[in-house]
C-alpha cells in the first residue's frame, strides 16, 4: 500500500470541473488551453535542450585539454586497469607507469603535475568493479560508452527532476532545471564518475517517491554509493531514517551494496595487501600545502588550485587554517544539523511531499559535510521538487526557498566557480587581517555560504512541517507561512 501524498499546505488543492462539452464556447477554450499547454511544454523541451547542450559544447572543449581525453575518467580507468592487470593502483609508481605504458608519456595535468603530488589511485576500491568492464573495452571504446551513459544520465535525471517539479510550480521547475543543466561542462569535460553516480542517485530517489520501477531503483542508489558514497551516502542514510517502504528500499539497496563492496575488498586485497595504508598516504598527499584538495590554500596560487571546493572545511579554513579546528568546527556544524533533521524524521509517517521537502536540507548538507566540487553539486537536482512544492504553496516561505536554491545552484555552478576568484589578484591575501580573509571567503567560498543558508532554511521548514503534521495526525505537511 502506498504513502499518502499529502498536501504541501495544510490544504487539498481545488481542482476545476471540465468545461461541458454541450457549450461550444467553453470547448474552445479548452482547445486552446490545451494548445497552449502544448506549446509551453515545447518551449520547455526546447529551454533544457539548449541548457544542456551549452554544457556539452563548453564541456567538449575541455574534453581534450588532456592528452586522451577524459581526464578523471582515465584516473579511474587506468588504476583499474593496474589491478585487472595484477599491479597495485595505489602504488604511485605503478600507476604512474601504467600512465607512461599506454600514453607513452607520464599522467597529463590535472592528473600529475610537476607542482602538484601524483598520489596514485585515490578511489574506494568499490569502483573498480565497475569500471573493470569499460577496461576490457579498450580506452578508445570505453570513454566514448561512458560519455554516452555520463550525458543520457545526467539529462534524464535533470528532466525527471523537472517534470515533478513542474506539477507544482513549472517556471521555477524549468528555470532551476536549466541552470543545473546548463553548468554541467566540468562533469563532462573531466568524465568524472561524479556525473554517473549522481544521475542514478537521482534515478533511484524518483523511482524510490514515484513509486514507479522501485527494484531499479534500487540497482541505481547502489551503483551510486558504490560509485561515489560521498556524493550518495547522506540521501541513502534519509531514506533510512524516513523507514517505511522507503527504509526497506534502502535496506535492500545496502544489501546489494555490500555484496559488491565485499568482492571488491577481497580482489583488491589479494593483489594489493597494503592499499589502505597506501590509500591514506594518497589521500593525504594531494589534502597537503599547495596540492589540489587543500582547503587551506592560503596563497593567490593555491587558492587557484583549490578555488571550487564546496565543503564547509575551506569556508572555516579561510579563518583558522589548522585542520585540527576546521575539521572540528565543520563537523560540529553539520552534526547538529544532522542530528536535528534525524529527529525530524525518525519515527513519522512521512508524506511523499514531507520527503521531497527534506532533500532539500539533506542535499546541501551532504555537499557541506565532506570534499566536494563543482560536479557534486549537480546534486541539487534533487531539491528541485521541494522547492516547487513551497513555491506553489505561496507565502514568503516559497519566495525564499526559491531564492535560496537559485542562488545556491548559481553560486556553485561551473561559470561562477571558475571566473569569480578571477579577482584573486586584486585582494591582500596573506595579510591575515579580518577584513581580507572576509573578502577571500565571499570570493572563493560563497557556494559554500550559499549551500549553508540553503541547508539551515529548509531544515527549519522540514522540522517545523513534521511536528505540525505530527501533532495533527493527518500526515499533512503544514509549512512556515500557514
């Protein structure tokens, strides 16, 4: 039996009687309202077409700054193809020489720079399952098949998203949609598996609230949190938490997962007994001073490096570069707002809407929690239905969540993250006063600001809908603004 699906305003929406087909008059009219509706879903097809197809012009171009092509996705396919071949890829040296085998040349930059530490393989062994298939297809097959399944995902997810926003509110369904689309380039143009995994992530959630397709929606949440279960992990952990037929469907997707992950482990092992100490120092070479992941960068030259990281660590960072206190405060930050929401959720019948509604502080939340970039952000899909669901309930609860997520989605899309800090030279970094460090945090961070009064608003609207429906038994979700 399914979920109610509730009201997002306390209120069942009134639906208008069909005009009599006895009436001439009003049979036109409905003629015409259904020509226009026509029209404006055209338009629509036509405004996410063209989104995304900015996205992979724009991405084409950086497809082959590397040499091959693809570059994250070779980072993938060749540490995969080090283990298939029997080598450890979390050995430097043997990936490296993997690198120089078949591209008759070390890693291309971005994946090895003479300034920056070639760490290696610095994925979860649990990719390597998954990826091994494309290897036996050969580099010039493979990264042609995985582009293909990297854009068809990310479009169906997009338009999916969209088109359970527009029942409730189809200009900021279409508006929010596009802008998502349209500042895909960098998934593209990296290959990076973070464009796959959050596809079926968002493929999964809708069959998952949709009820449509369910036991493929859980095949896709799987291959997502095998994938990349930073980007995954937190929308898994909700739908646990919400229990019910939702908390089954993950119990299950976990169930295939660790299936996977356990074969995966036992490979890996058998070939490479030391690779989660090697693992580590990976990670830890590339998070060091100067290196790519370092949130922080305290130079003009390292925060070029790190400029489009989303985690809430190179916001705190900005202010009090030891990692020792910037771990501790963004950790702080996001578990009380973890807690806060599980309490929210724990125990209720939750709604189909009510679910809808707490991606849209769950989503944020996870890009703030742990590393993320750009591609991640491609996430916020998932917010697009909650937030049209407060927008057409009217209010100022609506106004500001629209706002909110349409400066966040634009705050942490390719164009701004690329071209804000282009004002990096223009400041004093380095001085360590209070009014530059603030300029260096609204000119490299303020995604991460976006992301957080995105998270912390919508939170305070999910908890308060909880309660209210709680305490009025009916499972209604009954918003700010009633």
């Amino acid at each position: 039996m399914s979920r109610p699906r509730g009201s997002i305003g306390g209120q069942g929406e009134s639906v208008a009687e069909p005009p009599s087909s006895r009436d001439g008059a009003d049979v036109l009219s409905c003629a015409e309202g259904r020509s226009m509706k026509g029209r404006a879903r055209l338009g629509a097809w036509v405004a996410l077409g063209l989104s995304f197809g900015l996205s992979i012009w724009l991405g084409w171009q950086i497809l082959f700054s590397a040499p091959g092509g693809a570059v994250d996705f070779q980072g993938v396919f060749y540490g995969t193809r080090c283990l298939v071949e029997e080598h450890d890829p979390y050995s430097p040296s043997e990936m490296k020489a993997m690198y120089v085998e078949f591209l008759h040349q070390p890693p291309p930059e971005g994946v090895f720079r003479a300034d920056l530490a070639f760490a290696g393989f610095v994925y979860q062994p649990t990719v390597i399952p998954l990826i091994a298939p494309f290897v036996w297809m050969g580099w010039s097959v493979a990264w042609r098949v995985w582009m293909v399944l990297l854009l068809a995902g990310l479009f169906a997810s997009g338009v999916l998203m969209w088109r359970v926003g527009a029942r409730e509110a189809p200009g900021t369904a279409l508006v929010l949609t596009c802008l998502l689309l349209g500042n895909a380039a960098l998934s593209i143009g990296s290959g990076n598996t973070a464009g796959v995994a959050i596809a079926l992530c968002t493929i999964g959630v809708w069959c998952f609230l949709e009820e449509q397709y369910e036991m493929a929606g859980v095949f896709c949440v799987a291959l997502s949190l095998l994938l990349k279960p930073h980007d995954s992990g937190a929308i898994w952990l909700y739908l646990l938490l919400a229990g019910g037929r939702w908390g089954r469907r993950a119990w299950q997707t976990l169930a295939l997962t660790a299936v996977v992950a356990i074969g995966s482990f036992v490979w890996v092992t058998a070939i490479a007994p030391s690779w989660s100490n090697e693992w580590k120092q990976n990670l830890a070479a590339i998070s060091g001073p100067g290196q790519m992941n370092n949130p922080a960068a305290r130079t003009v030259e390292e925060l070029h490096i790190t400029k489009t990281i989303l985690d809430l660590q190179a916001a705190v960072a900005v202010f009090w570069p030891a990692a020792s206190v910037y771990n501790a405060v963004s950790y702080a930050v996001c578990g009380l707002l973890l807690l806060a929401g599980a309490a929210a959720t724990v125990g209720r019948r939750l709604t189909t809407e009510q679910l809808w509604l707490g991606l849209t502080a769950v989503v944020p939340l996870a890009l703030l929690a742990v590393y993320h970039r750009p591609y991640d952000a491609r996430l916020l899909l998932l917010t697009i239905p909650g937030c049209a669901m407060l927008v057409r309930r009217g209010g100022w609860t609506g106004k500001i969540s629209r706002a909110l997520t349409l400066v966040a989605i634009v705050l942490t899309g390719d164009l701004t993250t690329t071209f804000l800090p282009a004002a990096l030279p223009l400041l004093h970094v380095g001085t360590a006063t209070l009014i530059d460090e603030i300029m260096i945090l609204l000119v490299t961070r303020t995604g991460v600001l976006a992301l957080l009064a995105m998270s912390v608003f919508h939170l305070a609207v999910y908890i308060h809908a909880t309660m209210r429906s709680g305490a009025a038994g009916d499972g209604t979700l009954v918003a700010y603004g009633a």
